[in-house]
C-alpha cells in the first residue's frame, strides 16, 4: 500500500516546492488591516473639524435669534465637507475591514459601530490636543476665496441681514468699535451698558469676535451680544502687534 505522506514528501523534493512566508500569504489581510486604520484616522480628523466648526453654537446665541432663523443658519453653513468626507472614510473602512482574512466575520453591524467609535473617539483627542486647529489653518491657505468650504463658520457670521457678524477688533472706542469681518470689510460696530458681552476680560484692539445684533445702515451694526471665537486660528486670542488677520494674510506669509 502506498505511502501518501511519502508521495507528497517526494513531489515537494521533485518539484522543489519552497513553503511561502506567514507575512507574504497575509500580506492582503495586513494591506487592509493598514487602509481600515488609515482611513478611520482620517475620518477622525474630518470628525474634528466638524467639532471645529461648530463651537461657536451656544446656548446664549439661541436666546438672541429665535430658533427657526438659527436653524435656517446652520444648515446653511453646516461642515458639509467635513460631514461627507467622514462618512466616506467611515465606509470606506468598513469595506477594508471586511475585505481582511477575518473580516467576514464582523457583522455590519459591528464593524460600522466599531468604526463610528474608532472615529468619534479619535476626533475628540484630535479636538481636544489641537492638532484639528494647527492643521485647520493651513486649510485652502493659498486659496482663501474657497476657506469657507472647509470653516463655514466664517460663513455663518458674515451674514448681517441675519443678525450675525463677525472679524476682528481694529480699533476700539468707548461707544464703538472698527471691525474687519471675514469678508473683508470695514464695519462700525455700536455697543451699550446693556449690551451682553462675554469675552473673556475686556475687548481689545486685535480680538476676533462674533457679535449678534442688527443691521442699522451700510456697514454699522449696533450690537446685542458679543462673544469672543472659541478657538484660535481665526478667533479667541488677541493678534500679537504687526500680525495680519488670518484671513487677510497673503500666501505664504
């Protein structure tokens, strides 16, 4: 009777048969296990930005615009960029994660809940170490006519009609002050005891503030509310003397 361990033994010398490496048989499994994390990261930093983007909303801003005109607002100026690209690289990890050697035996289900933690988690950290606020203003640097579709914000106070506006201090009177908004105008802006102002100390020359209010003629606003931005970047420090807004900086600068 023959032997079929011996058959087998003699083919591998005959055709000199020379066993594959464990890296070079999972290096597929690996390549994917490596685009899963890739992705999910960069979801996680588009997940930052959203956060970015929305932190100017608080719950003060909600008692002096009534909520059907804020609303109209915000989704005007949602992180729309930021949202889609999440969701592509939520998906798109999804599928690499169910394209690994194990992968199929991840449910929907758990896989995509795996990925919205993986990102939501990350985002946070991103948010919270500033990496999201460093990177941001290097968005669309050389191009600031298209800054708005990566930091609507600026977009979401650069509408007087609405009631919000919102630059920078570049000068400071005791019943008004010149502010530069984001789009580059010069506008008079009016202030009263009454006015609610919540920046943090006093207004200062070089502050970047969003200011709710009405429109009273071409470019004066008098002033209901004024708070400083919540982050750097475009808002919340003073400029230090001699520095430029950061959306009136010229490339390279």
């Amino acid at each position: 009777m023959d032997n079929p361990a011996k058959k087998i033994i003699d083919k591998i010398k005959v055709e000199h048969v020379v066993p594959e490496s464990r890296w070079k048989l999972g290096w597929k499994s690996y390549a994917f296990w490596a685009i899963w994390g890739g992705t999910l990261f960069l979801g996680a930093l588009f997940f930052s930005f959203i956060i970015l983007n929305l932190l100017d909303i608080r719950p003060e801003i909600f008692h002096h615009l009534r909520l059907g005109r804020f609303a109209f607002i915000l989704v005007a100026t949602a992180p729309y960029l930021w949202i889609s690209l999440s969701i592509l690289a939520l998906v798109s990890g999804f599928m690499a994660i169910r394209r690994t050697k194990r992968g199929y035996r991840y449910s929907v289900l758990f896989a995509t809940s795996l990925g919205v933690l993986t990102i939501s988690v990350l985002g946070i950290a991103l948010h919270i170490s500033k990496v999201n606020e460093r990177m941001g203003g290097g968005i669309f640097h050389g191009a600031p006519d298209r800054r708005h579709l990566a930091f609507p914000i600026e977009k979401r106070w650069s509408r007087p009609e609405e009631k919000m506006l919102g630059g920078e201090i570049v000068e400071l009177k005791s019943e008004y002050f010149m502010l530069i908004n984001f789009e580059d105008e010069t506008w008079e802006v009016r202030y009263f005891p009454d006015t609610e102002i919540r920046v943090g100390g006093q207004l200062e020359a070089g502050m970047k503030v969003g200011i709710i209010g009405e429109k009273i003629d071409e470019r004066k606003f008098e002033a209901e509310f004024i708070r400083s931005f919540p982050f750097g970047g475009f808002g919340g420090r003073k400029r230090p003397p001699g520095e430029k807004p950061f959306f009136m900086r010229p490339p390279g600068d």
